[in-house]
C-alpha cells in the first residue's frame, strides 16, 4: 500500500464545553477521491480546519506524505500542501481573477506591480488547469462555479496536490455539478487528491472511491464507496436504520382559498409571473439558476423589487421591496443565503430565533428572558439543532445547524406566507426529514407554501411544481411527476 497522502489519527478538538471531535481519523490515499459524511456537527468541517492548518487539534496528529504537518504559522508550508474551498468565497469579490491568483505575490517589476505580467501568468495559469475565466473579470461577477474553479487553481498555483471541498454543490444546479465533477475527474487524472464534502450522498457515489463516515464526533468506519451501499451508509451516519421516506402525493384542497395572488409580475430576472398558493398547500418553484426563481421568490419576501405587476396575501398587496413591512404582513421566510441574509452572527441561538416573534412575546417592546429561552429552547427540540442550548452563538454552529435556526425563525413567526428558498442546503439525510415535517405542520395549519429548491426531494413533497425557464413559468407538474420529466423542464427540453 502506497504512503497516505494524508493521515490523521486520535484526533481530539474541544470547544470550551463542545468536543466538535472525540476520535477523529481520516487516511486519504493519493490519487484518490475520498467523501467524508456525516450529519450535521459530527464534526466534518471542524477535521477540515485541522487539515488545512487552521487550528491545531488538542490531541492527535495529521501526516502528510508521513510527515508530520508544518506547524501553523508557516503559513506557506500549508499552502503547498492543502487547499479548502468552501461554500463560501475565500477569494476577495472586489478584485480581478488575476489579482486573486497572484495576491500579495503579483509578479514585481522594479518593485511596481507589472499588470501586463499579472494578466499574462494568470491567463497561463488558468489554461494550464483548463479553466475557462477571463483573468480580468471582477471577481465578484463570477458564477459560484467559476469561482470555486479559480479557488482551486490559486491551489494548485501554490504547489498543493490536495484539495478539500467542503459542501461545494450546495448552491449549484444539475448542471454545474456535472461541470464540477467532470472538471474533478479531469484534475483527479492529472494526479490531484480530493477530499469532497456533501449532504448529497448520490454525489458521493458518483465521484468517489472512498468514503469515511464521522458519527457524533467520532470516526465510524473508512470503506470503498462500491462495498457500502446507500442503506449501509445512511445507517453508519445516523446510527440507526431508517426508512427513507418516498414521495407521498396528498389531496389537495381546491375548495381552499387563494392566500396567495401574483399577477404579472415582472422584474429584470423574470417576466409577467401569475402564481397563487391556496390555503394549505406546498407549491414547488424550480429552475436552473439562471432562470429568475430565486429573484421572484425573494421579491415576494421583500428582498427584491419588481419592476411590474401585484402580489396580494389575502387580499392586501404585499409591500415590495420592503422585509421589516413584508414580514409584519406575514411572510416567513428562509433567505437563500443563511450567512449574509439569515442569521445575525453576533447574537445567540435564542436571539436568532425569536427575533422574528419579540413583539408576540411580550407586550410594550419588553420580552421576559424566561419566556424566551423556554420559547427557544422548544424550537431548537422541535428541530433538531445540534447545540449546548439557547444561549450558544450562533457562530459557533455548524453549517447545517445554522440552516436549522433559520428555519426556526421562519416558522416561529406563525407566517401565513411561508417562503422557502432551498430549505435544506447543508442539512444531513435524517434531519431533513424533520424539517420537511415541519413544514406539513405548517401546511396542515393552513400556512401557504412555496418551496424554491434545485433539491428534488424537497420538490417531491410539494403539492405541484412550477418551473422557470429563463423568466418565465414553462411548466406545471402536479405531485407525482417522474425525475426526468421535471428535470426536462428545468433544462428546457420539453418545451420549445
Ligand atoms: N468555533 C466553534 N465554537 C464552538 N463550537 C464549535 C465551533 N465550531 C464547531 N463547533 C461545534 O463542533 C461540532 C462540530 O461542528 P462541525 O462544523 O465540524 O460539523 P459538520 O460535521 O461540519 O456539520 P454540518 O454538516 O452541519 O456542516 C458542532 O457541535 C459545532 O457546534
Ligand atoms: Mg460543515
């Protein structure tokens, strides 16, 4: 057997009264693609800031080649053996691609920076690893994918073979995963080793060999991806067999009323839109991501105005562009961006969950600290939130725990407009479950829905899927419908 890549043993991470890791080992061969799963906190991304010399483990130790790691402040020994790129952007939105590539080492000319050598070893650099970017293009005007491919580039540019990806399809559709795992397979020939994260465990299937499971801070089991099928592996993260639930098609109640009224709306992503959401019922937007479906559902929760048209919630019109006068109509929502949109980072699990609701709490602005960390602590039960309690910063969670609070919120506003925009992102199997009972809950309390999601499983449970194409509702597929079929309206072939 050839010397790991990278090994880590007996590793041990405290956060004060949190052990995000109590025996964490992971061995990645070269040459390899290796899943690393788990549910939410068990400790993926915690190992991956050990790997990647963030932090240094309180026990254990991590290998590289057979070498111990550099120590943490050598900075540059990392960078040449290890790179993450994570769902957020690493790079700084504001400069060029080139500028990125080559930060605090741009090519020096008389100690000025040359920009004619910038653009030049840039553009190499990205045609070596056959990435099609324009060196000069504004970082921040790049799509998630792009992005992520001049993340790895800059990797690699450094000397570094071994490349984690921590949740990296999270924000992409069908076919900008298939460009990155087409893209992962090509650089995986070229010799580099991956170490791929994901909640999506058919991608697990499709681009790795290996598969490592962490359960509750613990390493489970390390097996080839082709001797655990998905039942084996959803028992080895979870602990437990469980039945995964199908589709379940439920009777809708067309005698229901329209809470829900859009009438030609238009905005610069999409154009002339009718929808209505009856009392009680789950309606699915779905398309690619260039199909304006996040921008119309957005629109609706305030974050986005429309250029044209109406949006009534029982009968009144929704204020536009307006989210402090949107949610005082009624509208709960799940932003598509947790991090930026969701959550306030500063504040507790508690704060967070409850700011939507102060005003119902407590009367004249005053909202007993009791009531709230009981009201608090019944949301982060009800839904599953892996933390120590209320009180906990919101910071400190996981990604996928993060994601739980938001919804939390959403729902705690008793809203009469739910708004999801992809719910589940970052959330593990078994809680997913969970929260898309939430939402039967909420449907059966007469709670609109309307679910924007590329995930067709958070599709499956609505009561019919509506699907943008460029702007515009294409298609309309009561529950039911087969894959391939929604999947041919989200491309665009099953219509002219
Ligand atoms: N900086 C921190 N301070 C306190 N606790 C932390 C911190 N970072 C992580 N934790 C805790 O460590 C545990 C493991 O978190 P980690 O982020 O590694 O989970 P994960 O497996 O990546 O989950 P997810 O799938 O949700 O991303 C969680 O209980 C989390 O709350
Ligand atoms: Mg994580």
């Amino acid at each position: 057997m050839s010397t790991p890549l990278v090994e880590a043993r007996g590793i041990v991470k405290r956060y004060g009264p949190t052990t995000a890791l109590a025996d964490g080992r992971l061995t990645v061969l070269p040459g390899e693609s290796h899943a690393l799963v788990g549910r939410n906190g068990a400790g993926k991304s915690t190992l991956v800031t050990l790997l990647t010399g963030l932090q240094a483990p309180d026990e254990g130790t991590v290998r590289f080649d057979g070498e111990p790691a550099p120590p943490l402040a050598d900075r540059d020994a990392w960078r040449r053996k290890v790179a993450c790129v994570y769902q957020r952007p690493t790079v700084v939105p504001e400069l060029t691609v080139a500028e990125n590539l080559f930060i605090n080492r741009q090519p020096l000319q008389r100690r000025f920076i040359s920009w004619r050598r910038l653009k030049a070893e840039a553009a190499d650099l990205l045609a070596a690893w056959d990435v099609h970017v324009d060196p000069e293009a504004r970082t921040a005007d790049l799509k998630v994918e792009d992005r992520q491919m001049v993340e790895i580039a800059r990797a690699l540019s450094f000397g570094a073979r071994f490349i984690v990806l921590d949740e990296p399809t999270a924000q992409l559709d069908n076919r900008e995963i298939e460009r990155l795992f087409s893209r992962m397979r090509a650089l995986q020939k070229s010799g580099v080793t991956f170490l791929f994260i994901s909640h999506h465990l058919q991608e697990v299937y499709e681009v790795c060999q290996t598969v490592t499971v962490l359960r509750d801070a613990r390493w489970i089991t390390t097996a080839p991806v082709a001797d655990l099928p998905r039942a084996g592996l959803v028992e080895a993260m979870a602990g437990e067999s469980i039945a995964e639930q199908a589709g379940h098609v439920r009777e809708v109640d067309v005698s229901a009323p329209v809470l829900l009224d859009v009438r030609g709306l238009t905005s610069q992503s999409y154009e002339d839109v009718d929808l209505t959401v009856r009392r009680g019922e789950v309606v699915g937007l779905a398309g690619s991501s260039a199909s304006g479906k996040i921008e119309l559902a957005e629109s609706l929760t305030g974050l986005h105005k429309p250029s044209g048209g109406t949006a009534r919630l029982d009968g009144q019109r929704l204020p536009f562009g307006d989210v402090q006068a949107t949610l005082k109509a009624g509208v709960g929502c799940v932003p598509r961006d947790r991090h930026t949109q969701g959550l306030v980072i500063g504040m507790t699990i508690g704060d967070n969950a409850t700011m939507s609701v102060l005003d119902r709490l407590g009367r004249f602005g005053f909202v007993g600290t009791d009531r709230k960390r009981g009201f608090a602590t019944e949301l982060i039960e009800r839904l599953d939130i892996h933390a120590e309690g209320p009180d906990q910063p919101v910071s400190d969670l996981s990604g996928g725990n993060a994601q739980k609070v938001v919804m939390a919120r959403a729902l705690a506003s008793d809203p009469r407009l739910l708004v999801l925009i992809n719910p589940t992102a970052g959330v593990d199997v078994k809680s997913k479950e969970s929260l898309l009972a939430r939402v039967d809950t909420a449907r059966d309390d007469g709670t609109a829905v309307l679910v924007v999601s590329d995930e067709l499983d958070d599709l499956r449970r609505c009561d019919r899927v509506l699907v943008l194409f460029h702007g515009r509702v294409v298609a309309e597929h009561p529950a039911g419908w087969r894959d391939h079929e929604l999947i041919a309206s989200i491309e665009g072939v099953d219509h002219g």
